[in-house]
C-alpha cells in the first residue's frame, strides 16, 4: 500500500470524521500511532486543516465503511490514486542537482567505482552519480583529458550519492556474480 499525498492533513480528517481505529489510520496514513493519537487528542497538527480522501480520490466511501466494520482490517487506497502517487514519486527522483563545487568531483568517483566495483556498468555508474556515458568511457579506457589528476575517491564521501543506493549497486553486483558462478559450476 502506499501513502496518500497530504498524509496529516489526511489523518486530521479521518481522525475527525470516521470510527476507524488510531491503527487503520495511522497504517494508511503512513504515521505512527502515537502521532494519530495526538492528532486525535488536538497536540499533534493542531493548525492543519483534514483533507477529505473521498473527495481527493484516494479511497472510495465504501471502504472507510468496511474498515469501520472490521477494526483489523486494512485501508486499501483506489488504484488511480496510486498510479498518481507513483508518477509524483518517479518525477522527485528523476531531477537531481550536482553543484557546480562538485562536478569536478565526478572523476573521482567514477575512478573509484570502475576500481572497487570492476563489473560495474555504465548505467549503474551513471545512476549512482548522474554522469554522462561519454565521461564513464573515457575514464575507463584512460583516455580521460584529465586522467593524469584522477585519484579514485569514495562517491559517497564527496557526496554525489547516498550510502544506502552504493550498497544496493554493490549487492547487485554480488548477486549476479554469483548466479554467474552458479552456471558456470551446471
């Protein structure tokens, strides 16, 4: 299940017009119970304004009515409302800013990550730190204009990606070297 997109304003309503329980919202809210419970008792988002989810279109009058019903069941949202939220998720991802300080910086990484991850591709290198194809080339094949200055540094040290997306990239890698390993041996 995902998020609605207003999840307080969203839970101030539910809180305020429904019998569900502080854990239904709190689920399909994306919150934490406690936090519905403050909401509920006016100490938590006390200046925000509910937002109906009927009329937003994330989930259908019915369903609020089934789960005030069955106090363990689980809010599902409408599907074009999560269709929606995936393309808004998809677009806050794909524009990513580098600044001009770090830039330079690219190399390096790039350096590092053909050093310390040899079966690495291009588009992964490119993902984690959001280069052209061009520079990744050049830099493998040491054709780099400024190859003689390179020093292989840790990409997430000087910031151009996040630890948790170079784990992912390297667990990967992992994986598919030993499925590899796994055919060569059948």
């Amino acid at each position: 299940m995902t998020l609605p997109l207003l999840p307080k304003a969203t839970a101030v309503w539910l809180v305020d017009n429904t019998t569900l329980t502080f854990e239904q919202i709190a689920e399909f809210c994306g919150m934490h119970i406690l936090e519905v419970q403050g909401i509920a008792d006016g100490e938590v988002a006390p200046g925000i304004t509910g937002k109906d989810p009927i009329i937003a279109h994330q989930i259908a009058k019915e369903e609020i009515e089934r789960c005030e019903k069955d106090p363990k069941a689980k809010l599902q949202i409408l599907k074009s409302a999560e269709t929606y939220i995936k393309s808004e998720r998809d677009k806050k991802k794909k524009s990513r800013y580098t600044p001009v300080a770090r830039r330079q910086d690219k190399p390096d990484a790039i350096a590092w990550l053909l050093k310390h991850c040899p079966n690495i591709n291009d588009r992964q290198i490119n993902k984690l730190i959001g280069t052209t194809k061009k520079t990744i080339e050049a830099i493998r094949d040491k054709s780099h204009w400024n190859y003689s200055n390179i020093t292989p540094r840790d990409p997430v040290l000087l910031g151009l990606c996040k630890q948790k997306d170079l784990d992912n990239v390297v667990f990967i890698l992992k994986a598919a070297a030993e499925n590899e390993e796994k055919k060569k041996e059948a």
